[in-house]
C-alpha cells in the first residue's frame, strides 16, 4: 500500500479500536447458573400468610373493600400454546406466569424460560374512589376455557379472566395468540365499574431480574437494556454499558417498552400510547446469575380500561429482524444492527444475502463464505482501482526516491515535489484511500452483524461450538492484559492472514521507514482486541483476508507495470506545459507549495 493508503488503513484502524472500546463490549467465563423452576401453589399475602387462615382473609378482604370477595382462592394455571411458544397464565391476578421459548435453549441446554414468577414480576394497580389501591394479584380470577378466535385474519386461541366484583361490575383480562407467533395480545377491561374506579391513572409496575441466557455473560450485559419508543415516533435506550443505576423518567407519551437482551426481548406495546413511563436500569456485575435488574413503572389513563380501550401486546421472542420488523414501529430497533448508514447496510445488503443463503445451506461456516465472496464481488470493482493506484505509485518509485534524496529529508518539500510529480504523472495519491473508505460501512456494519446475530447463535463450526461467541482453541493458565486467557484460532488466522495481506501490499507499494513497521503492528494489536469477539466476526475477516490475497493475486496476473509506466508518460507528454486541471489535488499540490516556502524563509531567517 502506499503512503496515503497507509494513513487511510491507520485512520480506520483507530476508528475501529474506538468503536470497539466504546460500543463492543469484550467476554469473559462465568461460573454456571442455577435454574430454578416456577411451581403453582396456592394463594398468599403480601407476609406470605397461607390463604386458609381466616383471620389473614378477613384482614385482605377489609383492605379490599368492595373487591374483598375476590381476596381468597387457589391460583390455578392456563396454557396458551403454539409451535414457538408455551405461557403459563395463573388465576391469581390472572397474569402471566411464565414464556417459555419452544425453539431455544439456554447456554447450558435448558429450557429458555424469558419469563417467570421467580425473576420477572408485573403489577397492575389502580385506585378506588374510596381512596384504596387495588392490586389484580391481590384478587382471584376465573378463567373461561381456551377458545379457537380469528386476530388479524389469523387463527388465534384465546382465554378470558374474569374478577366479578358485583353484578354488571367485572374486572377483564382477555388474552389472545396467534399460530406461530411471539406476540400475546392483552386487553384489560373495567366494565360497570365507573362508580368504583377513581379517574388516576392504572400503574404498571414490571421488575425483570434477567436471567443468564448466555455463556457469555459479561457480553450479555452490555448489550442488555431498557429500549423504548415514545409517541412521537423516537426511540431511545438507557446505556447498556452503565456500571451504576440509571434511572429516566418520561413525560411525554410512550408507545413501547422493552426490556432487550442480546439475543432476546420481553416488551409491551400498548395499542394507544402509556401517558408516561419511568425506567431503571440496575447492574450488578458481582451476580453471575443474573444479568441486571429492569424496572418500568408505565402509567395507563384509567379511561381507556373502562371504555374498552386498554389493548396491549406483550411480545417474548428473539431479537430476529424478520420477525421484530413485524411487531410495532421502531420495534426492529431492538436489534443492534449499527447507526446510520451502517444500519441501512445490514438491513438492505447483508441480511437479505444472508437469509437466502440460510434457506440452501445448512452449515452457516459455509453461509459465512459464500457471505464474504458475496461482498467482495460487490467492492471488486474498488479493490481494482486500489491495486491500480499502487501499481502506479510503485512504477514513479524511482522518481519518488530522487527527490527524497535532492531534498535531503526536508519532508514538506519532498512532499510538494512528489505532489507536483503526480500531477504531471495523471496520478491522485488518493485514489487508493478512497476505495478503502468506502468499504468502511461494510467493515463497521459487519462489528454489529455478528456479535447480534441470533441465527448464528449456538451454531457450531470446526472447532467453534459457537458463532456467536468467541472459540475457545485453548485455554490458558495465566491472563493475559486486554487479551484474556483462552486463545481464539479465529483470530490468529484472522491475524496471519492480515499480515501477509499487508505483505502481499507492500510489495507493490512505496510505503517505507515506520508507515511499514506500523502497516504490520495494526494486525497484532486487532488480534488482542478481537480475540473475546464473536468467532463469525474472526472467522469473516479470515475469509475476506484469503478472498482479497487471492483478488490481488489474479489482478496482478493481468496488470503490466511496463504498460502502466508507458500511460503515465503518454499522459505526461499530451499534458506538457499544460496548467494542472483544478481540484482537492490541485489545493492540496498548492498548499503543500506554500507550506515548503514558509518553511524555507524560516530555515533562512534563522541563519
């Protein structure tokens, strides 16, 4: 590569290393969880009182008031189930007990459970006009039999809960699922209640204890938070990455909330907006069971719940974008796939490309491959013109080092000189800057693909047993600083194959002194950055290394440094006498002109 192409690969370089020091978070070893699974018992008071002592009854039934009647009962558990899910609702508040995702497993090979009464708790209360707040889970609901509905033109099932507090006075909760879906459809209903019910607002209070679903743990945390979108079409998050609790509170109207992890989301999404929301976020990295506390406190104008209007849907499913572009507006933004055009690139280039290669080929190392050659067949037309411009670069060598030597390590006028060369020559040193430049959103759009990739998920390949984490060739005894202590063979191939790309470069190059030694630095410091990255992301730089060798080699094949070297006369020839065509060349030839000459005035007035 040459000079300006070596400043160019520093500049990404370090813009890499930022983003990957800011936004990517590195994986560490965890000890295992423990998995606790939710059983069904019978009703209990806040003090966990049995149900059958009668003094505890009659105490829940005078806080009631006029919902004492629903204060007792055994809470009893519905399925609702379908090919991708299975949800456990409970009589007891006749609320969701437990999701369980069918076609997921848990790192360890359990049971992926996103949702259950031991970590996940919702709440809905509101206020009565006799001045009590009212819990559902306080009160005991019956449930009518699972029935077959249509939702959307879809064949659905569903199940209605209902609390009669009197006659023509009920409290309803319909819940609905689709065939083949994550979503849930909620719909709390306060009918013949309006001489009850106090016109404040109903509170939604959900604490979600994320359980560790991941090997990776330290991973999972940072790419696990509170995402939402208010009214106004805007989507915001609380930071991922925060040591201490974050707590935001919303005034404005809020459409949905969601508490994301790195491959997964539990949300609600409510059908008109909730009139406000406060969000907490609190990580606790000494806990190696969990992976951070989330808390949502969503307020819901008790109006809608009287006139029929309060419709939800609660979502429990994979950070798929297929399947969340679906969900609601702004809901695929629960997938990291990158900011700005860096986002559009994965949306629009890569996951299309992936998803076809996925419906033919089953090993997704081999998706991988195919993925590479079929981005280096989009950029060969620039990977051409980069060689071509150091191809020329390489054939004005000894005119370069001429002048190195009349000027005698005056740079500025070395430079001023080569620029004015290139000008005569017909040749831009930026030509081959700026097709690595335009790689850089496929670069950057690949650092947020495969770290949040829930297809490669579990997904093995050669020695990796996991795509979506780093491989783990060997272990080591010791740790290494901002290395770790395991080797990834994907990185070292990543890193040998870098080197002799660079290799390969330099021998068409005029790249010399420390740009060279710095050429060949790069690659060792990316092997310590990558090495707890994502074995897919290793693995696709390894491919596209040997792919772009491979390019380079066969252009090589083809071009004719004797021909190139015959164009550039030719083109100094018709072009003699001629004044240099405007332009970032020309400003910049000039520029360094006036630069040499302040610099000659101060040499000589220092004399």
């Amino acid at each position: 590569m040459d000079k300006n192409s070596a400043i160019g690969m520093g500049l990404i370089a370090i813009l890499i290393l930022v983003y990957s020091i800011f936004f990517m978070k590195g994986p560490e070893e965890q000890p295992a969880q423990k998995v606790t699974k939710s059983t069904t018992a019978s009703a209990a008071t806040p003090n966990q009182t049995p149900v059958n002592d009668s003094l505890a009854n009659a105490q829940r039934a005078a806080q009631l008031g006029a919902f004492g009647g629903l204060a007792t009962g055994q809470n009893q558990t519905t399925l609702l189930e379908n090919k991708v899910l299975r949800v456990s609702l409970g009589t007891q508040g006749g609320k969701v007990e437990e999701v369980e995702l069918k076609n997921y497993k848990t790192w360890d090979k359990k049971p992926l459970v996103l949702f259950d009464t031991q970590t996940s708790q919702q709440e809905f209360s509101f206020q009565t006009k006799d001045g009590k707040t009212i819990r559902l889970s306080d009160l005991f609901f019956q449930p009518s039999a699972v029935s077959n509905v249509t939702v959307n033109e879809k064949p659905a099932k569903a199940i209605t809960f209902t609390a009669q507090v009197a006659p023509g006075q009920s409290i309803e909760q319909v819940y609905t699922l689709q065939d083949d879906s994550y979503e849930v459809g909620y719909q709390l209903n306060f009918r013949g209640m309006e001489a009850l019910v106090a016109q404040q607002p109903i509170l939604l209070t959900w604490t979600d204890k994320l359980k560790r679903l991941e090997k990776d743990i330290k991973q999972n945390r940072s790419h696990s938070t509170i995402n939402y979108y208010t009214a106004d079409e805007s989507f915001d998050k609380l930071s991922a990455s925060a040591t201490e609790t974050e707590t935001e509170k919303l005034e404005e109207p809020v459409k949905w909330v969601a508490n994301k992890q790195n491959f997964f989301t539990a949300a609600i999404i409510a059908q008109n907006n909730f009139a406000n929301a406060e969000l907490t976020v609190e990580p606790n990295d000494a806990d190696t069971t969990q992976v951070k506390t989330l808390r949502s406190k969503l307020t819901i104008p008790a109006a809608d719940a009287l006139t029929g209007k309060a419709n939800f849907t609660y979502f429990f499913g994979p950070n798929d974008y297929d399947v969340l572009k679906n969900v609601s507006e702004g809901f695929d933004r629960n997938l990291e796939l990158g900011w700005g055009i860096f986002s559009y690139v994965n949306k629009y280039l890569i996951i299309p490309a992936f998803d076809f290669l996925e419906d033919f080929v089953p090993s997704y190392g081999i998706i991988i491959i195919l993925l590479v050659l079929y981005i280096k067949l989009l950029l060969s037309p620039l990977t051409y013109k980069s060689y071509i411009s150091m191809a020329k670069m390489k054939v004005l060598k000894p005119e370069i080092d001429a002048i190195k030597e009349k000027n005698d390590g005056d740079m500025q006028k070395t430079q001023a000189e080569t620029m004015s060369l290139y000008s005569k020559m017909g040749v831009n040193p930026m030509s081959g800057c700026i097709p690595m430049l335009l790689q850089m959103p496929i670069l950057f759009a690949m650092f947020n693909f495969f770290p949040n990739s829930i297809e490669l998920r579990q997904e093995p390949f050669l020695w990796a047993h996991d795509l979506s984490t780093y491989d783990v060739f060997a272990m080591l005894p010791f740790t290494i600083p901002f290395y770790g202590n395991h080797v990834s063979m994907f990185t070292l191939l990543m890193t040998a194959s870098t080197i002799l790309y660079t290799w390969s470069n330099n021998q068409v190059s005029t790249v010399q002194g420390p740009m060279k030694f710095y050429s060949y630095l790069m690659p060792v410091i990316f092997m310590f950055v990558l090495n707890s990255f994502p074995a897919g992301l290793s693995f696709y730089y390894f491919v596209s290394n040997i792919v772009t060798f491979g390019q380079q080699a066969l252009i090589r094949r083809f071009v004719d440094d004797a021909k190139i070297r015959k164009n550039l006369e030719d083109y100094q020839e018709k072009n003699k006498g001629k004044e240099p065509k405007g332009g970032f060349q020309k400003r910049l030839q000039e520029a360094m002109k006036v630069a040499a000459e302040q610099e000659a005035k101060r040499k000589k007035g220092t004399k």
